[in-house]
C-alpha cells in the first residue's frame, strides 16, 4: 500500500480518480523573487522636474543610455531632479549620478528661450565626465 493510503485510514483508489492538488507556493516564490531582482536592479530616471518648449529637429537619432538629465529653462535656471541647482553644482551632480550609473549618457533639456550662455557653462561643467557625445533633448518635426 502506498503512504498516501496508508495515511488517508488504508484506503486506495485503484481508478486513479482521485482528485489532485496543485500547490502554488513554489511559483509565488519565484515570482517575488523576481520582482525583488527588477526593483534592485532597475535605475530609475531623474527628471528635472520643469516644464520647456523644446526645438523642433529634422533629423533626429535615439540617445542610447541618456538617463541622467539636465534642464534649461526660458529664463536661464538649471534643473536636475525637481530641483533648481546653480552651475556650480552640477558637476558634483553629475558626478554623483555618474557612479550611480557609470553606463548612462548626459541629456540637456534645452528652452527654445533658454540663454546659449547657460547652456555652455553647464556643458562646460558636465564636460570631463562625459565618455559619449552629450545627447540634446528636441522634439520630432512632423
């Protein structure tokens, strides 16, 4: 007699019909598993956290990596995170986000008012940490 019989009072079933019993707690723990895996390894982005009319682009290319994200506004202010940061902070900004993710590529989200003179001081700060070519944030033509 098999131990099931024997555990359920020496009864067995000889047509098999008995009724079988999926359990489902090894595959809920491979699912938390997982989710705990992507919420660890994920970086999340950094939005500067203003609102900018961005110039329009013909000719456009996908910015691979660009996470960590600067921002210009009409009035010459520069954003990192929702918060309004002056040029001098940004290259500890940069840096810090840098060894957060050494992988990730610098965007400038640019007014369409937004005075050249701020975008070169900061590009100028973010400059020695760059490894690719720094990826300008515009709108699609069209």
């Amino acid at each position: 007699m098999s131990r099931r019989g024997i555990a359920a009072g020496g009864r067995t079933t000889q047509d098999g019909g008995g009724e079988g019993e999926i359990d489902l707690t090894p595959m809920l723990d491979v699912v938390f598993i997982m989710l705990i895996f992507f919420i660890v390894t994920s970086s999340f982005v950094k939005e500067p956290g203003v609102d900018i009319t961005r110039k329009e682009a013909v000719t456009t290319d996908i910015c691979e990596r660009g996470t960590i994200i600067f921002a210009i506004d009409a009035v010459g202010n520069i954003h990192y995170d929702k918060k309004q940061i002056p040029v001098e902070r940004a290259y500890r900004l940069a840096e810090a986000a840098k060894k957060e993710a050494p992988k990730a590529n610098f965007v400038i989200q640019a007014d369409e008012e937004a005075p050249t003179s701020v975008l070169s001081e900061l590009l100028a700060a973010i400059k020695p940490l760059m490894d690719a070519p720094l990826c300008a944030s515009t709108e699609d033509a069209g």
